[in-house]
C-alpha cells in the first residue's frame, strides 16, 4: 500500500503516467487498462490479455491520465491552491460516469487526500477531510484503495485532536490487513501511524516502546523487494520519531546521545541524519549555545538532500534561531521565505508565513 506520510506525504498528485499501473511486492510493474481493484484482487487488461493479480501481492494502484480537469486540480495542488484543487476534484468526481466503475470512487478519494493535505497546513480544514475520508472509506470497504483512505483518516483524526478515534480506527485497519493478507509494509505503516497517535496525544511511553521496536528491527532479507524497501523507510520514519518521543519525555539533553548514535551509524538514512542533526541543535540552543546550534542547523540547510518535512523544519528552526541572535548574520525571515518558497504545504511553512505577517 502507498505511504500516506507527514512526513504525506505521499499523496499521489504527481504528474500521472500514460497507463494504469500496478507496483507488485517484488518491485516489478504491470501496465495495462485497470479493469477493477478490490482488497481481493486487482484485474487489469494488457495487450496480451487479463492479468489478476491477488491484492497480498501488490503495493500500488496508479491510475493513469483521466482528463484535463483532474490533470488541473493536480497542478493546483501542487501549487497548495487548496480551494481550486478541491473544487475541481469534486466536480470531476461527480461528473464520472460507471465506466470504469473504479474511476468516480478514486476520484473522491482524491479530493479526501486533497483535504488532508490543505488540513496539515490550515488544521481548521481536518474535520473537513475526516468527514470527507471517512464517508468514502464507509462507502467503499472493498477497493483497494481503502486502507489508503482509513490511514488519512486517522492522520486528519489527529489534526483534529481526535487521537482516540485515530487509534481505533488504525486498530480496525491492522486486523483487516492481517484478515486480508495484504503486505507487510502495511501493517508496519499502521504501527508507525498508531505511534504517531500516541505521540500526539501525550502518551509518550507508549509511543516510545512502540517505536523503539519499529525502529529497531531490520525488514528480513527474504522478503519480496518492494516490500523491504518500504519497511526501511518505515524504519527510518520510526527512527525519526522515537527521537522525538524521547525528547518529549526527557528533554534534549537526554535525547543527545539517542541523536549522537544516529549520527555515529553510517548506514543511517540521510534524513535520520538530518534530524538527528536537528535534535542536537535543539540540545545547543536549550543549552544557550545558539550559535553553534546555528551553524549546524546551516549545514543541513546546505548541505543534506533530505526530505521535505525535515529541510522544511529545518529552515524554521535555523530562522528562529537566527532571530534569537538578533537577526545575525543575516535576517530571519530570509530562511522563513525560502522555507515558504521550497516547501509551501508542510506545517513549517504555515508557522514561517505567520511570522512573515507580523
């Protein structure tokens, strides 16, 4: 199943290919006419004929070009014109006809991701998108994509402050998945997110314990590929958190060394290290060490390909920082423009406009 991820990201508005396509667990691709997706099965139609595919054996379904509408709302988000995107996903799903008959749930899933993604930058628009997932995940329990849908539900759930109706709904999704004998990419992506919730809702122990073993554990060697590569970016999503979660609980001087064994690991992901790099600047600044945690909190600026999520949170800290030392040696709101430049629809870039105004 795809990562829906914070870190969202993940949502599948990229720029569409020509054909329906369907990501196996081993990391191979088959194009064709997607004929249905169901939690059973996913049947598509090739030049060589109808291919079935049991569901437990697939990561993704990846709907080819529909028309110049949906091609639009997918540009608007892109450029986090929320409203537009919204509205043009919601008029394409209803003028969708029953051929495919696939086609008009996918595209209201599409306008409940659109929500989402508008909620982690305006948190008014999360019960909108919990509303808006949750009728389609009601709707629809038998595609594909439903797992999908009940993931971002639960992630508008804790926008929302609704932690506990964002746990119960990922405990109900985790026994379906293991009813259903979909991947286990999924599974592990249901614990992070359960995690993520307890996290969210103050409950730092149990987070912590959950994460130690999510972070803890390599994928097995024998797995299908596809499915161990996702399990390593779940890992390093867990690493991330579990860092968190100990300096919630601890404070940052108790998350260094955790931080500091990342940073030691050479195999350690790029964007583990730019967090664990982040954490230690927080460690500096705690400690009034601003300008060291300045310059560090550059480096990754400069000089880490990391994630979104992380070079968005980075540019935050590095221009709060800035700002704590009297806008030297340059100006604050320089990092706080770029941050909304390069990553407008993260939750960073809310908090960098909100200083922007003042």
């Amino acid at each position: 199943m795809t990562i829906v991820s914070a870190l969202l990201l993940a949502l599948p508005f990229a720029a569409l290919p020509a054909q329906d396509r369907v990501v196996r667990t081993d990391g191979s691709t088959v194009s064709g006419r997607l004929v249905s997706a169901g939690l059973d099965q996913v049947v598509l139609q090739g030049g060589d004929g109808s291919v079935e595919i049991p569901a437990g054996e697939v990561l993704e379904v990846r709907p080819g070009p529909t028309d110049p509408q949906v091609e639009r709302a997918f540009s608007a988000l892109e450029a986090n014109d929320f409203d537009m995107a919204v509205n043009l996903l919601d008029a394409a799903g209803a003028a969708a006809g029953d051929d495919p008959a696939w086609l008009k749930p996918w595209l209201e899933l599409q306008k409940g991701l659109a929500l989402l993604a508008w909620a982690r930058t305006d948190p008014g628009r999360s019960a909108d998108a919990v509303r808006a997932l949750g009728e389609w995940a009601d709707a629809h329990p038998d595609l594909w994509w439903y797992p999908e849908a009940r993931l971002a539900q639960a992630r508008a759930s804790v926008l929302a402050g609704d932690t506990d109706g964002a746990v119960a709904l990922l405990k109900a999704l985790s026994d379906l998945a293991f009813e259903k004998g979909l991947p286990k990419s999924l599974e592990a992506e249901i614990n992070l997110e359960r995690s993520r919730a307890f996290l969210e809702a103050g409950q730092t122990e149990v987070a912590e314990a959950r994460l130690r073993d999510l972070a803890g554990r390599l994928p097995a060697t024998d797995l299908p590929r596809g499915v161990r590569s996702r399990l390593l970016r779940i890992r390093d999503q867990a690493q991330i958190l579990l860092g968190e979660a100990v300096e919630r609980k601890g404070g940052p001087d108790a998350a260094a060394t955790y931080w500091q064994g990342l940073l030691d690991d050479p195999q350690t992901h790029v964007d583990v290290r730019a967090a664990a790099l982040l954490g230690l600047a927080r460690g500096e600044r705690a400690a009034g060490q601003l300008r060291s945690a300045q310059m560090r909190l550059g480096h990754v600026v400069a000089e880490l390909p990391a994630a979104a999520d992380v070079m968005a949170r980075a540019l935050w800290e590095l221009g709060d920082v800035t700002a704590e030392l009297g806008d030297h040696p340059t100006a604050a709101r320089r990092y706080w423009q770029r941050l909304v430049d390069r990553y407008p629809g993260t939750p960073w870039a809310a908090k960098a406009r909100a200083r922007l105004e003042e």
